[in-house]
C-alpha cells in the first residue's frame, strides 16, 4: 500500500486512514505528515482505501491510497 501524493497526506487534518485501519498498520508519520504504512501487521481491508478523503485527481472516484501487489501476491515486499 502506498500514498500516491505526499502533499495531499500532509495537508490532511483528518488522518482517518489511522483512525480506521483495523490492524493498526498505519501511524502518525514524524511532524503530523505522511502516515507511515507496516506492512507486516496490514490486514488487507481497505479502509484506507475506502475512507481516504483526497482523490487521486480532481473529478476520480479513486483515493489517493493504491494499493499494490507484487510478484508475491498481498504479502510481497511491493505492497
């Protein structure tokens, strides 16, 4: 899972993507800025996804919260 831009993390007030992530695998980032992902305790739930307040572009349904998964499927070292 990553935050496809910095800017839009830092500028938010919310961080609902911590407050909402069930398995605790997103903290507060250093100075309030980009929350900071553990992929080893990431459940694979997508509230991230799903509650992100920032739109990946003006006018998208999508977040700015992707997630990927590399050659080793939702446990690879990509995601």
């Amino acid at each position: 899972m990553v935050f496809l831009d910095a800017g839009k993390c830092q500028k938010c007030k919310t961080k609902i993507c911590i407050e909402m992530c069930s398995g605790q695998a997103i903290t507060a980032g250093s100075d309030g800025g980009v929350p900071l992902f553990d992929r080893e305790k990431c459940i694979h739930c997508a509230a991230c996804l799903w509650n992100c307040v920032y739109a990946r572009e003006e006018g998208s349904d999508l977040a700015n919260v992707d997630f990927r998964a590399g050659s080793g499927g939702l446990h690879s070292n990509i995601n």
